[in-house]
C-alpha cells in the first residue's frame, strides 16, 4: 500500500534494527485520513470472506480495525490487557508476551461478544514474533469462531510471526511488509524483489 510505506518512509524513526516507532500517525497520534484508507484496503482484501466481527487488541489496533468494521458494516472487538473485576468467568483469555514492552499479559474478550457464529478477521498494527496474533487466534478458538484471516498494518518480515502463522495455513495480508531496518532507512519486500 503505497500511502503506508510513503507515509513510513517519511515520518517513520528507526530506533534499531528490530523497532520502528510510528507514533504520529498509528502508536500514539493518529492519522485518521491514513486509517481510513487502510481500513478501505483490509475491506477490499476481505470483502468475500464473509466476516462478521473484527477482533484486535488494545490499544494500537482500535484505530484500523474501526475504520475497516466501517468499511465491512461489522462490529470490532478489542481484547483488554487487563481483566476486568467483574465476570472473570465469562472471558476468553490468553497469555501474551509483548516484544516492544517485554512483559506477559493476560488478554480478554467477553464470551458476550464472540461466539461459533462468527466469522472473524484478526486485525493488528505491528507483526514481530506472532505473540500477539497467537493469543488473539487462542481466543477465536476458545470461542468456536471461524477465521477468515490476519489483517496486518506492518510486518516486521525478518521476524518469524509471519511464517508462524502462515505455516498454520492461515492467511496474512499484511500492508508494508519491512526486510530490514537501518537507522535512517527501512526497505519494503517489493524493493529486495525488484533490485
Ligand atoms: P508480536 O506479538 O508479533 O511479537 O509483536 C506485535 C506487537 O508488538 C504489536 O501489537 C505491536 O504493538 C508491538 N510491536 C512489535 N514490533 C513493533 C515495532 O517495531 N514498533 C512498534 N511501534 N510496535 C511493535
């Protein structure tokens, strides 16, 4: 998606060679004109899929998967971090390890929310080792839902989530997919392909 990767290149920090920090326009401020498009993009990749719900996990994912629940005229879930006081029986949870902040959450979703009927679209910002799309897979199957697949916003493609969840046959589309990260620089798949 060519809007993401200009838009990645021009106010996108390097901050080694694993993170990319794009706090104004997706991680901290947000660039709602940039979203929408990516939520047209995610809406047009999985317009066939017969989905029903979006599920994401807070807080990054909220800002895409809204824009495309908008697009699909389907209802976004976001998984908590933190379990709420009340109705700890009713959940979904999962554990999952973050590689930016490098600490174990637990993950809910209300049983309210999320059942066998539903068919869901896996939406997240970044891809790096797959932990947090592996929780959010462990709840749509605690649920009994059906997965059409994993919106990606970034993949990280020299990190191993990708082939993870692509060796389990599930189908990832990812927006920008990096192969590598040099301070001052980040390369897109297309452009190792073509050189
Ligand atoms: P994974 O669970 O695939 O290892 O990492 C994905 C999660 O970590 C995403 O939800 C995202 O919040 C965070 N993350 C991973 N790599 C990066 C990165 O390079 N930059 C930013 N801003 N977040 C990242």
């Amino acid at each position: 998606m060519k809007l993401l990767k200009d838009k990645i290149r021009q106010d996108g920090k390097v901050l080694s060679e694993e993170v990319l920090k794009v706090d104004s326009f997706l991680n901290h401020q947000i660039d709602p004109v940039l979203m929408q498009e990516i939520g047209k993009e995610f809406a047009e990749r999985f317009k066939e899929a017969g989905i029903t719900k979006i599920v994401t996990i807070e807080s990054s994912g909220i800002a895409p998967s809204v824009m495309a629940g908008l697009e699909l005229g389907v209802p976004v879930i976001f998984a908590r971090k933190r379990k709420s006081l009340t109705l700890v029986d009713h959940l979904y949870t999962a554990s999952v390890h973050s590689f930016t902040k490098k600490e174990t959450n637990e993950i809910s979703v209300s049983k309210d929310y999320l059942t066998s009927e539903d068919t869901v679209l896996l939406i997240d910002d970044f891809l790096a080792n797959g932990q947090a799309v592996l929780g959010l897979l462990d709840i749509v199957e605690q649920a009994g839902a059906q997965l059409a697949g994993v919106g990606i916003v970034i993949e990280k493609g020299f990190q191993s989530g990708g082939s993870i969840i692509r060796e389990r046959g599930i189908r990832v589309e990812s927006l920008a997919i990096l192969t590598s990260l040099e301070v001052g620089q980040a390369t897109f798949a297309e452009e190792v392909a073509s050189r």
